[in-house]
C-alpha cells in the first residue's frame, strides 16, 4: 500500500474500533449492580467507565480532524487518546494484581487519584503523572514509551510541531515560508497509534467484565474479614 491507501486503511480501521468503544458506552452506575456493597468495586467500576467515555470522545474528535487534514491538532489529540489508553490498561494491571495476589494494597489510593486527583491546591488530592501509566505499559509493550515521545514532539512547540508543520525554508533565498498546510507532517507516525490506543481500549474493556466480578468477590472476602 502506498501512503495514501495506508492512512485510508488506519482511519477505518479507527472507526470501526470507535463503533465498538461507543456500543459499551453507558449512561449510569449504579453500586446495586454489583453484588456486594464495596465502595472499592464502585470506584473501580466508575474508573472503568469514565475512561471509556473520554476514549471515545476524544477519538471522534481526532478522527474528524484527520480527515480533514488538521493533522497538528490531531496527533495532539491521538496524544491524548494514547494516555487515556495507557490507564485504562494501567486500571485492568491493577485489579488482575489484585485478584491474583488477594491483596487490596493501596488500590483505594489509585482509585482517588485517578477520579479526583488534580494540582489544584484547594483539592487534597494528588494526581498521577501520566508517564508513570506510560511506564507501566512500557514493561509488557516495547518501545511504548518511544510512541509516546514521538507524539509529545507535537504536543510542545518543538520541531515536528513548530517549524515541521507551519514554515518551510528557503536557504537559497534565506526565506521562510509560514502556513497551515506548508509543512510535511508524517501522520502515519501517528495515525497508527490512534488506532493501537483504540485496539487496547476494546481488548481491555472485553477483559473488564470478569475482571471487575472477581475483584467484587475479593472486596467481599476482605469486608468479612
């Protein structure tokens, strides 16, 4: 395939994944749906949820900016999609931790940090730096890391999103050329990732379900005790 066909074959690819994140999209939770009355399994099942909102919302956006060749904005947002992603395997590692170890740990602490956690200094709560999820995913995923850096390149006025995306030298006549469609932005850099972070994001959402019922049953083990 040539560039052309492989962006045309990764944009629906991206959308047929974002049909399935939508179809498990909800409107409410509620803790009755849960068999034991564990504040734990309703944070984790809150968790769960919001991320998935924030993956398909972020990804429908991006998906229309590609298309119409907003590529800046729209590996900023793939960015955003990526880190999304990122947690909510980070999220799955967590409780698949849990229910195998039968230890709670500090799981109630990353629960808050993931729902409420902010630099504000009027909520005491801490966030999480969202390299620590990167990281986490780095160690089953080779050279995750290096994705994400690569799309980070856009996100700050470095290079690739700067002088790349919106000027083109002329050193013959020591002039630069400014414009919103000058540069030659490589998307299949990125393109790609979207897709990835989509991928994960219906894998581990169809591991969720028997997750979050074993980590239920361990929340009930450890409230008897």
């Amino acid at each position: 395939m040539n560039s052309t066909e492989k962006e045309a074959f990764y944009l629906n690819e991206s959308k047929k994944l974002l049909e399935l994140v939508n179809g498990n999209l909800t409107d409410k939770i509620e803790a009755a749906s849960l068999s034991h009355n564990s504040k734990l399994s309703f944070k984790a099942l809150s968790l769960k949820e919001l991320l998935i909102y924030r993956i398909a919302d972020l990804s429908e956006v991006t998906l229309r900016l590609y298309e119409d060749k907003k590529n800046v904005s729209a590996i900023i947002l793939t960015r955003s999609v990526f880190e999304t992603s990122s947690v909510f395997y980070w999220l799955h590692k967590r409780l698949v931790s849990a229910v195998e170890t039968q230890e709670l740990g500090n799981i109630d602490e990353f629960f808050m940090k993931h729902l409420f956690g902010t630099d504000e200094e009027f909520i005491p709560v801490d966030r999480y730096n969202v390299l620590t999820a990167i990281d986490h995913v780095n160690k089953d995923l080779k050279d995750y890391r290096k994705c994400y850096n690569s799309l980070s390149d856009f996100a700050h006025p470095n290079w690739p999103g700067l002088m790349g995306a919106y000027g083109k030298v002329d050193r013959n006549k020591s002039t630069l050329h400014l414009g919103k469609d000058i540069g030659e932005i490589p998307i299949l850099t990125a393109l790609p990732l979207l897709t990835a972070s989509l991928k994960m994001a219906v894998f581990v959402n169809n591991e969720m379900d028997k997750t979050i019922i074993a980590f239920n049953e361990l929340c009930a083990v450890k409230q008897r005790d």
